[in-house]
C-alpha cells in the first residue's frame, strides 16, 4: 500500500476550507491535494517499478498500482474528483457500461447497460435510473427457452456429451455469424466455451492431444509479437514449443508473407499460428489483402498450419471492414486449415458473462479437437447457457445496441487520441501516438527516448501497459479507452 501521507500534509488539506465564499482557496487546496497525489504517484512508481522488473506480470502489477493507490488517497480524505483527475486507469480494455457518463461520454450511451440488461432494475448510472425490463425479460426467457427445450426431452441440468454446448445453442451461434458477418458455420462444427480464452485453452488441449495421438512429441505453435500472450502460456503449458513473429512497426505491427515464411523456415514442425485479427495491443487491424496473402503464401508452400483466428475485436469496428476480413477468412483455401475463437466480451461490453466460442471451418479440424471439450468442462453450465441464447435473441432482435456500442467505442478512441496529443505538446512524452484502424478498445503508442510507463504515470497520472506485457519493447505502451470515459480536450 501507498504510505501514508504525512500528517502536516494532511491537517493542511484537511482543515482548508471549502466553502464558496473561499473560491480562491478552494483553488488553493485542490493544487494542494494533486501535490500530494503527485507525490503518491511517484512514491508507488518507485514500487512498482522492481516488481516489473523481476518478471511480474506487468498488466496485473500496474492495475494493482493503481487501485492501491486510488484506496490510499480516498482513506486520505482526498476529494474523488481530484483522484478521478490524478489517477487514470486505462490498464484495463473491458468497457464498463455502468461507468458511462452523461458528461463525458454523452446522455445518449447511459442507457447502454439498461438497454443490455446488465443494470439492475432501480440501478442508478450517471443520474438515470434503470427500469430494467430488459433485464427482467432475460430473466424470463431464460426459463422459456428451458421449458421449450424440455418439451424437446433436452434437459441441461443433466450431461450434455458433447461438452461442447447444446445444439440450440450452437444454432443460435451459427445464426449469429450469419447475421452479423453474413459468413456460414455448422451449427455442429461450433463449440462454445466460458469466453474465448477457455475455448482456446480447450483447443489447445484438442491439438495437442491430436497430434502425440500421431506419433508426434515435438511440435511449434507460432505466436506473433506484439500480441495478446495468454494463449501463447496455455500452449507452452502443454508441452508446445513457441516461435516468435516479431512484428515491425513499418508494417503496422503485422505479419508479413515475408516474416511468416521466415518463422516457417526456422520452426519446420509448427502446427499452428495464433493471429489476432483486430490485434491486442496495437489496434491495427488486417486487411483483407493482407489476410489473403497470408494464406496465398501456406498454399504456395504446401504448408499445412492451421491459422488459429482471434476475433475477439471484430464487432468493435465498423461492421463492413469486418465483413470483409470475415470474408477473407472464409475463403475455401482458408476454412480448411482454420479455427475461429470468438467471444462476446469486448463487442458487447459482457466480460464478466464469459460468453465464447470456437467455429471451425473443417469437419476434421473439428473431430481432431474435440476432445479438449469433452474431457474437460464435460458439461457446460446449464443457466450460462440459458443466459447465453437469450442474448443472442436479444442482440438479433435489437441490432440498433450493437451500432451504440461501436459508435461509444469510436468516441472513445479519438478522444483518447485527441487527449494524448495535447499532453504531449504540453510535456513531450511520446515519440509517435499511434491511430488505429477504427476497431478494438486500445491506442498502442512509441514513447520518447528515456521514458517509460512509470514516468507516464508520474506525469501524467495516466497508467498504461508497458511493452513487455505483449512480448515487444518497453519503448511502447497500450493505453485503454476501457473501464473510464475519455473527456474531451
């Protein structure tokens, strides 16, 4: 925890006063409190920084720094406007909808959770209070949907063999993709899993099963840099060996024909690649061409890699690039060798719902990994699956949501642009501030010469996550628009 201010500080704050007719010191006393707060920056980079260092995972070390921080100076006394001021959190990417502000974000977006029925009925966010029919009306079509499939002799209270969700489910998810990218899936070919960091985990666990099932000990997953290294820890667990795709910022942070061939050569048995399509932590997104050549260069080389696809942003965008990308994963030569993770968490702000799945463009991709659900979870939850099919009736039934979403995500994103511009005329910071390609939730950004996240923190208050966390340099920075809002410059 942060020390304590000290107590000739905080008698001076404490005992200042607040009333409007001492506007002058009121003024006073705030520049007082962001001191102190200052110096409390500071006195937690410098215990931060070493945890960093020695190998802690940098994206939990500064979410922690933070909320320790925020915890000190609010049992300090310290107004929450000049913590909320001080001390900004843009660790974390998930948006929450019941942190959306009328101010800052607008009076059209509060209603956002209500309308997901994630508010609680009488919940009040930013002034408004929830009715909470939508959330009410999940409640009850949650046990219809039981009732009806019930009536069909499907009871999820008991196994469901697959492990893999229950039929109406995985129809529910094939209409989804029908509906949003306009790309076709079997319904038997979807595997749901509790987000799509669990369904990669199971499909890790499938692939590697598969191939010792052909005599095979050694393998290589390919996993690009800068990128999301979660999956890359899931398959290192399993026995699977990495190789590395440092990507290069001329490219926008993407994999080349010319970078993939490179990694093909110097790892002759990998058996997959994992690529982020709307990429964490860059924002940068592939374009159909680019996805195309990719897969040109596989084909040309004979290569059988399986592409393991991480749409986990696609949604945050604009709905016809991500059509058309989708349309480039979808191409004949590219559903033979690929596996798509999804997930409902960013596109719809349900993190905590852990709404996932996986969807496979060949039967055989799919029979080969099945067992990584089945001898796994054995049975999805039966209400999570209740759950999930009603919000998929809900979003088919209300798509004007899903453009809310998006547009508050687009808002988002330039602001935090326009706002780090203007920091950095102020105090040079940062060597570039990177735009992005109008999809995910992040800014990826080169900070100057002799500067790193902890000497952003100091002196801006913003805290960020270093470089490291996705396996490339500490010279850059993924910055959120997640959890708070971005008020405007």
């Amino acid at each position: 925890m942060p020390d304590a201010i000290q107590q000739s500080d905080r008698s001076a704050l404490l005992d200042a006063p607040t009333s409007a007719a001492h506007e002058s010191e009121s003024a006073s006393d705030d520049d007082g409190f962001r001191c102190v707060v200052a110096r409390m920056r500071d006195e937690a980079c410098e215990r931060a920084r070493p945890a960093v260092k020695a190998g802690a995972a940098p994206i939990r070390v500064m979410a922690r720094m933070v909320n320790e921080l925020t915890a000190a100076c609010r049992a300090q006394g310290i107004p929450e406007a000049i913590i909320a001021a001080e001390v900004v959190n843009r660790t974390i990417g998930d948006i929450d909808v019941r942190r959306i502000s009328t101010t800052d974000d607008g009076p059209q977006y509060v209603s956002l959770a209500d309308d997901l029925g994630l508010a609680l009925p009488g919940e009040v966010i930013s002034g408004v209070v929830a009715k909470g029919r939508t959330y009410r009306w999940i409640q009850r079509r949650m046990q219809e949907i039981e009732r009806e499939l019930l009536a069909e002799h499907v009871d999820l209270r008991v196994y469901e063999l697959s492990g893999a969700g229950t039929p109406r489910l995985r129809e529910a998810l094939a209409a989804y993709a029908q509906r949003v990218w306009g790309i076709s899936f079997a319904p038997q070919f979807i595997n749901a899993g509790l987000g799509s960091t669990d369904a990669l985990c199971k499909f890790w666990q499938g692939l590697v099963a598969s191939r010792r099932l052909r005599g095979e000990r050694d393998f290589t997953i390919i996993f690009p840099t800068p990128g999301f290294n979660v999956p890359e820890w899931q398959a290192n667990n399993l026995g699977a060996r990495s190789q590395t795709i440092h990507t290069r910022a001329e490219d926008q942070f993407k994999v080349t024909p010319e970078l993939l061939g490179q990694a093909l050569d110097a790892a002759p048995d990998a058996c997959a690649i994992y690529l982020t399509i709307s990429n964490n932590p860059t924002a940068f997104a592939y374009t159909p061409d680019e996805l195309r050549a990719l897969y040109r260069l596989l084909d040309e080389r004979g290569s059988e890699l399986i592409v393991v696809a991480d749409l986990a942003y696609i949604g945050t965008g604009e709905p016809a690039a991500d059509r058309e990308r989708m349309r480039a994963l979808t191409e004949p030569n590219a559903r033979a060798r690929t596996a798509y993770a999804c997930t409902l968490s960013k596109s719809h702000t349900l993190t905590g719902d852990r709404f996932g799945w996986m969807a496979f463009g060949s039967p055989e991709l799919a029979h080969a990994v099945a067992v990584g659900w089945t001898n796994t979870a054995a049975s999805l939850p039966a209400d999570w699956q209740l759950r999930f099919m009603a919000l998929l009736e809900l979003f088919a039934r209300r798509p004007r949501v899903e453009g809310r979403l998006r547009a508050l995500y687009r808002l988002r994103r330039a602001r935090l642009i326009r706002q780090l511009t203007a920091l950095n005329a102020e105090r040079p910071i940062f060597a570039s501030i990177s735009l992005d390609d109008g999809g995910t939730i992040y800014n990826w950004s080169q900070l100057a010469p002799g500067e790193d996240v902890f000497s952003l923190f100091s002196k801006t208050g913003i805290a960020g996550v270093p470089g490291s966390a996705f396996g490339y340099s500490d010279d850059y920075v993924r910055l959120s628009v997640g959890c708070i809002p971005v008020p405007e410059v």
